[in-house]
C-alpha cells in the first residue's frame, strides 16, 4: 500500500492550495480529484463568471460611452464567443493548476476517492484500483447547489430548462427570459451578465431585500441600479411551482407567473459530504457540514476538513486560509483561522465590496457601534469615471476601543481595494493610527481615508 503524510480529498481552492504548502513544508502528498482540478471555482464558479461579467462590463462601456466623449456603433455582444472564451480561460487556469501540483511534487489521481476507515497504521482511501494509506486526511469536497423540492424544479433540471451554476456558464444560446429565484450573490451576478447581454431578466426573491447580509444601504443602492438597468425584481415572493416556460411564484399571498426560457436556481450551497466514504470515519457533520475547530480539525485525530464542506463561509479565499491553517498544523506550526476580516465581493456592475461587521451585527455583537459614511463622489478618481455614479463608503468602527469593525462600499472597483480593510480589522489597528497612512492618489480608496477622518 501507498504511503503518505497527507492525502487531500478534492482538487478546489481549499485541496489544491492545501496540497501545494504540504509538499513545499515536507509533507509527501496525494492529491485526488474526480473532476477537473481547480474545483467548482475555477470551473463552474468565481473565475466563469468574472470571465462572462468582465465581457458584460466591456460591453457596457462601449455602449454608454457617449458621456464620456467616446462613440461606438454597432457594439455585439457574441454569447458564444463568450462562453467559447471562458472556456479557454478556465483551461489555461486549470492547466496551471495542474503545472503548480507538478512543481510542488504533488501526485495527483483524476478519479473519486473513497475513505475506507482509520486503522492503527493511518487513514486508507482507495482511488481506482488502488489503497492509500496516509497520516492525515484533508477533506476538500466542497459544496453543490441546492435544488429544493419545489414542484417541477428538478425535473426542469433533468429537462435542461433549469439550470444551476454546473449549468450556466456553458449555455450555448443566450437566454431571451431569464427567471433568477433568489437573490443572493449568484443570482445577481448572473442577473448583472445576462441583463448586460440582453436577456429579459427577473429576480424572484424571498426576503425583502436582495444581496442577502449585505449593509441593507448597500443592497438597496444595488437593487435601484439593477432596476434602472431593467432588472425586474419581485421581492418577498415565494417560487411555488417551475413549469416548461414559466415560474409560479406567490406575491403577497397572490398567484403569479413570470416567463421564462432558462431558469437559474441560486437559493444557495450545501456541503458534500455523502458519496465519499465519509460515513466509514464517524465524522461529526453540524447543520450538514463537516464540524470544524480552529485548526480545520474534525473529531477524528488526523482528518481536516476545509471549504466549502466545513459550511462555515462558502468562499474560495477562505478555502485557501483554512487548508493553509490546516496544513500548518499538521506540519506542527501554531495557526489559528479567524472569520473576522474576510471579504465579500459582489462582482455586479456596480461592484460590492465589504469586510468585518455591518452595522446590524456589531449592534447584536454588544459593540458600543459607530458609523460614518462618505459618498464615492469625494473621490476626484471615481468622479472622473463614472459619470452620475451614487456609489458609497460606510465604515463601521467601535467608539469604543476606537477600532474599525467594518467597510462596505459599492461603486468603484472596491474589490481590488478591500483588503485594505480587511488589514485595518485583522490587525486591529487604532483609527488615529490608519489616519497616518497615505493612499495612492487618485484612487477610489481614498474615500475610506476620507470616510476615517469623519470618525472624532
Ligand atoms: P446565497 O445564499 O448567496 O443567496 C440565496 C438567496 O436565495 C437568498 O437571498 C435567499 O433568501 C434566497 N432564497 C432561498 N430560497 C428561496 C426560494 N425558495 N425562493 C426565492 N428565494 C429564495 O446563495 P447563492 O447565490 O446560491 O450563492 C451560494 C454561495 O456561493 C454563497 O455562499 C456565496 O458566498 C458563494 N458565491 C460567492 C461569490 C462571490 O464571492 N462573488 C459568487 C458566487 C457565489
């Protein structure tokens, strides 16, 4: 039998990642991956859809150029040639992934692994024809759609009407009607795309308010910008039924339709942890998701679990943290993961970007809360690029340590700017302390230094 330090159960941002810092600390590692490398966010995930918004962007601004001096006729946007794009994307970014594993000395299997249980020698897992035996065992499987038992959702899936986003990306034909049931940050990400390449989209949601935890200011300044642009939502509305060309939803306590040709289902993710042999270790599964300590530690003395499947915060960088988190503590150094600073990105036009605490949950956290806003307008940079824009900056901080807790910003491209943010939180840097540091000027994050010197 095969033997090694680590064995990494999925090849996504969480395995991969964890794969490569374990074989550069020492670690002989096996990685085994089913799918292709680079998990659903390199493949049907974060780097799609960035790829497809980024085309929508480009399109955006060829046709609503005009105020700003610049006239182009006859812009198309060619779905196919998008999708075909993406594609080649996704391929270079999977091949490089595949190249990092080989530098690294990493051995990869493209096949399912199953965990046959733990014996006094070690953790085994079969893959193919054969059994692997390893100290310890990182589990990476990641997550999958919900698809929720609504009436004629699933057979809409099998029929290829409904789609979710293993789906979407490889659409040949742009969809004329596209129905969204619900709002959160798929769903709106793919709204943003499929409104910019001229799709009738509608956004079944059913909270009052999209874009899910999101500062409600933010959400809201989202919302008006996605109406504007043609979006049509229907807000607290419960998806009923899914028919071959239509969604059934309830509006306040009324029967309603909205035609459809695709319909994306986004109601969000749940953590894979059947089909793997998971059973055959006694893991402690919490809310469906592999429990997890602070050290990506599951009950079970050798056997991590990072990502997606550990359910805590679905997001590919945190994946990468937790599997550093985890693997450092396999190589015996002190790590620790900590949630506080992580980013959030909603990759719309405009963009969202926001880290740490909204104003609602450090006021349910007990913090003593202070908050104070600027308009993006005070940035010379912002005003300069986007002609009537009503972006924001809202900073949340603790009156009293004198800390920031939070920074939410839309308009801009604040994700390129956030983890800014996200250091003042982690490092839990004093406010008069972040007022010395000097920005890049003209930025569009100048505004958060703008939005510091508010705070007295
Ligand atoms: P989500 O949890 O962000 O949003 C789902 C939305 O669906 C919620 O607003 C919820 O109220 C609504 N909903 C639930 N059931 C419904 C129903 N029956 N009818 C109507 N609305 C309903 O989930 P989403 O958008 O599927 O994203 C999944 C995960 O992927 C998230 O954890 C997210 O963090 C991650 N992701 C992150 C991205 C990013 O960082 N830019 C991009 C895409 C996904």
């Amino acid at each position: 039998m095969e033997q090694y330090d680590l064995i990494v159960l999925g090849g996504g941002p969480a395995g991969y990642n964890a794969a490569e810092r374990a074989a550069h600390g020492g670690l002989k590692t096996l990685l085994i991956e089913k799918n292709a490398l680079g998990g659903v966010c390199l493949n049907e995930g974060c780097i799609p859809s960035k790829t497809l918004l980024n085309s929508a962007k480009m399109y955006d601004h060829a046709r609503h150029s005009e105020q700003y001096g610049v006239t182009a006729e006859n812009v198309v946007l060619d779905h196919v040639k998008v999708v075909a794009r993406k594609k080649k994307v996704v391929k270079t970014l999977v091949t490089g992934v595949a190249g990092k594993m080989k530098r690294a000395g990493v051995k990869v299997l493209s096949c399912g692994g199953e965990i046959l249980g733990k014996t006094e020698s070690g953790i085994e897992v079969k893959a193919g024809e054969e059994t692997y035996l390893a100290k310890n065992l990182l589990i990476a499987t990641g997550s999958t759609a919900v698809v929720p038992p609504i009436p004629g959702l699933r057979e809409g899936l099998a029929a290829g009407f409904v789609v979710t986003n293993h789906e979407i990306f490889d659409l040949n034909e742009l969809s004329k009607k596209l129905v969204v049931i619900g709002g959160g940050v798929i769903g709106l990400e793919m709204a943003s795309y499929f409104n910019s390449a001229g799709s009738e989209v509608t956004v079944i949601e059913m909270l009052d308010h999209i874009a899910g935890e999101t500062d409600r200011e933010i959400s809201k300044l989202l919302l008006e910008a996605y109406q504007k642009k043609g979006v049509a939502f229907k807000l607290g509305c419960k998806v009923t039924g899914v028919e071959q060309g239509k969604v059934l939803y309830e509006e306040n306590g009324a029967k309603a339709e909205a035609a459809a040709d695709v319909v994306l289902c986004s109601i969000g993710r749940r953590a894979v942890t059947t089909g793997y042999g998971l059973e055959n270790l006694g893991v402690y599964l919490e809310r469906g998701a592999i429990k997890t300590d602070e050290q990506m530690r599951t009950n079970i003395s050798g056997v991590y679990a990072a990502g997606d499947v550990n359910g805590v915060s679905m997001l590919a960088h945190t994946a990468y943290r937790e599997g550093e988190v985890a693997v450092n503590t396999m190589l015996g150094k002190p790590d620790r993961m900590r949630y506080c600073a992580i980013p959030g990105v909603i990759y719309t036009n405009p963009e969202v970007a926001s880290v740490g605490e909204t104003e609602a949950s450090a006021q349910k956290k007990g913090y003593d809360v202070g908050v104070v806003k600027m308009t993006m307008r005070a940035s010379g940079r912002y005003i300069a690029e986007n002609e009537g824009g009503n972006g924001i900056c809202k900073i949340v901080y603790d009156k009293r340590y004198h800390r920031v807790l939070g920074v939410h910003m839309i308009g801009g491209y604040p994700s390129e700017s956030i983890y800014g943010a996200a250091m003042m939180i982690e490092t839990e840097m004093r406010i008069a302390d972040l007022k010395e540091i000097v920005f890049p000027h003209p930025t569009v994050c100048e505004v958060i230094r703008e939005a510091l010197f508010e705070i007295d």
